[in-house]
C-alpha cells in the first residue's frame, strides 16, 4: 500500500513537470497569453 502511494506522488511530480515542459508549445499553438496558460496547470494539476 505505500509503495502505490509512493508511485502516486512520483507520477503527480512528473505529469506537474511534463506539463510544464509542454506549456510554451500549447501557448503557440493555442494562441495563449501567459496568464492563460496558468490557467491550464491550474485546471490540470488538482485532480491527479
């Protein structure tokens, strides 16, 4: 039971960062200001 807890907070750090990574791409081909892409980490980071 800890070791998937363990894994669950590994895999949340990674998809934060993946995120991350992807948000200068989305912002150039959605059109997005800065202020709008935190708005996606915003509405992806909560539910994981």
């Amino acid at each position: 039971m800890m070791a998937a807890a363990m894994l669950a907070s590994c895999l949340a750090i990674i998809d934060g960062s993946v995120t991350n990574v992807e948000l200068p791409a989305m912002g150039k081909n959605l059109g997005g200001h800065a202020s709008d892409l935190s708005w996606i980490i915003n509405a992806y980071l909560p539910p994981l």
